[in-house]
C-alpha cells in the first residue's frame, strides 16, 4: 500500500475501519478537493464488463441514485493488476520481526515531522484530547505512521482501487469472499460520499485498499466518524489537519478509548510454568485479569498488578531473536481497531512517544 503502515505482516490494514454509526452531519455540501498524482498503470474499462454493469444498476436502485450515474462512475473505474497483487497475504513461512518493523516508522523523517506537525496542530491537538481523552501522541502517531503526515497518502484512483477489489479479488486469497463483499460494501459508502458532497467519484485518490487523506479512513469510516472540526461546514481528510486531528480522536473515542487508562504495561513469561497458550488463545483481546494473568505466568509489575480493568498478552516476534511480550490493555486493543496488528499499535505509540520527547520545551 502507499502508506508505510503496509507491511508483510499487515496487507490489509484499512480493513477494520469500519462501523454502524450514523453519518456526521455536513452543513454545506461542497465537492472534496481532488488529488493529483501521477497516473497508474491500469488494465481493463468495467464498462466492458457486463456482470458488472449490472450490479452497477442494482447498486444505484438500492441507494435511491441515479443508474447511469452509477453505472458511469463503475464503468469508467479501471482493472488494476497491480492491487490484486499488493492485497496478497504475505508468504507462507514470513517471519515477523517487530524491530524490522519498528525501524520502518520510528525514524528520524518521522519524527521531524511529527514535531513540525504538532507545533502547527497545537490547538486542535489539545482541544482533541479535552473532548475525547485520547492523546494527543496517540493521534500524532497515528498520522505519522499513516501516511508520514501527509507525505504519502495515496496515488491510485479509489474508485479503481474499491471496483478492483470488489469485482476481481483475488480468488486464491483464503478469504476471498468475505474480502470481496467488504470491498462492495465500501464502493456503495464511497458512493453515498461523492454524492452527498458533490465530488466526482472519478477525481479523488488514495492508497491501493481505498483508504483516503492523512489518516487513510476507508470510506466508511469517512461517513461515520469523520467530522467538522475547524468549523467551516465540511469534512475535510485531505487537507484540513484539524478536521484530520478531530475525526482520528472520534475514531478512538467511538471505538472505547478510556481517557487516563495506560496502552499496555512491561509482562515477563515465567521460566517454568507459563501457560503460553492459554494466555495467547483470546489473541490481543484484553480477557485476564491481572491476578489471572499472573497465575499463568505473566509476571507483571506493581503498576499492572493494580490495574482494574482486563489485560490481553501481547506477543511481538522477533525474528530469530526472544519474542516482546506486553500486557496489553483495552486502549491498546482500541488501538489495533484501526488496524487489526500489534505491530502497528506499538508503532503508533512508540512513534507518539518519540516526537512528544522531540518537542520544544
């Protein structure tokens, strides 16, 4: 993907960034700002497809849209090979190395950056945090890992991204179908979005899932939890930093972020004794108490052994070196429903944490 946040161990990193919410409402219907970027090699018209003209129709009748609106929107959408290869799961025998990873996005480019950025962003960073309780570094660190604040958000047409995936996943993917059907149900939001702003679904560019602007929300997370938050009447991911910085902290606060509560806490696994399997079983899903998380063998500290809500183990390989385990926390998981890997939530704190210490004092 164009953003740095794909990875080997993360090909489909937009794809949780979903939700049943009702839409924010937009004051002033005004057309998103295309993006221009360099034309990509693309394959066939969807025109020529029939098949798929047809459920062009069927999408249009559904949404109260005009057909041919719809049909024209698909039909000029383009077959790109090169997205049914990126959306490839990594292969078989890859082995995750969380200081490879890391070394991808704690950087000094980053950093710089996300310090420029948060000096700019002052203010609405701060007046995030107060409505929200999420950090500023968490939403620092979200965008910078995203897209390098901008830097890189995306050079393919979404509407080629969005008919690509939801016309021609590709079929040995072991999840082809359930994938298949999230990627249509995303063109229908997308859809819903260019018409209620007036945009041309044509004009707007992003990363290879679909996923727009500086904090890549797929479309529907667009339409349920971005939000207005310079107050100028529209929603605007692409190059509002306030609307970015709001619609992020909306994001995690919709999702659950408890305000004050750490993301996660120092865990060893004792020598003899552990229960492993067990406490990795719920995968990153906070499931133990901390008594019950000691009685397995998660060795913690005093500060996590007061900790009152529940702790999921968290286990980051390291290649051939010892594995990273934390105690997560439920904001830790909230983390990981933007993007369904611990990798990537450890990331965006680390991140966060590295550009607050960088700060002017």
């Amino acid at each position: 993907m164009n953003t740095g946040a794909a990875t080997q161990f993360d090909s489909e990193i937009k794809a949780t960034r979903t939700g049943q919410r009702d839409a924010p409402k937009v004051r002033k219907a005004k057309p998103l700002t295309p993006v221009k970027r360099k034309a990509e090699a693309a394959g066939a018209l969807y025109a020529t497809r029939p098949d798929v003209m047809a459920v062009a129709g069927e999408i249009g009748q559904r949404l109260g849209f005009d057909p041919k609106w719809v049909r024209h929107a698909i039909g000029q959408s383009h077959y790109m090979p090169g997205i049914a290869r990126a959306i490839a799961p990594p292969p078989v025998g890859t082995v995750k190395n969380w200081a490879v990873y890391r070394s991808r996005f704690i950087d000094s480019t980053r950093i710089r950056s996300g310090v420029k950025f948060w000096q700019d962003n002052r203010e609405a960073l701060e007046r995030a945090e107060v409505q929200t309780g999420v950090p500023a570094a968490i939403i620092v660190g979200i965008i910078g890992v995203e897209t390098i604040y901008g830097q890189q958000i995306g050079t393919y047409r979404v509407m080629d991204a969005l008919t690509t995936l939801s016309f021609d996943f590709p079929k040995d993917h072991p999840r082809a179908t359930e994938r298949s059907a999230f990627f249509r149900s995303e063109l229908e939001s997308f859809l819903n979005l260019t018409q209620r702003t007036g945009t041309d679904p044509l004009a707007l560019r992003g990363s290879y899932a679909g996923a727009m602007g500086l904090p890549q929300f797929m479309p529907s997370s667009w339409n349920n939890y971005a939000i207005d938050f310079d107050g100028d009447g529209r929603v605007d991911l692409f190059h509002s930093a306030a609307d970015v910085i709001g619609s992020v902290a909306n994001y995690f606060k919709a999702f659950g972020w408890k305000p004050a509560m750490p993301t996660h806490y120092p865990v060893r696994l004792s020598s003899e004794g552990a229960d492993k399997a067990a406490l990795l079983a719920p995968d990153i899903r906070p499931t133990f108490t901390p008594a019950e998380m000691v009685a397995k063998g998660g060795a913690l500290e005093s500060t996590a052994l007061q900790h009152t809500g529940p702790l999921a183990l968290v286990e980051l390989q390291n290649g051939d070196a010892p594995a990273l385990y934390l105690a997560g926390t439920e904001n830790f998981y909230v983390i990981t429903r933007y993007n369904w890997s611990s990798y990537y939530a450890l990331a965006v704190i680390e991140l966060g944490q590295q550009v607050a210490a960088a700060m002017p004092k």
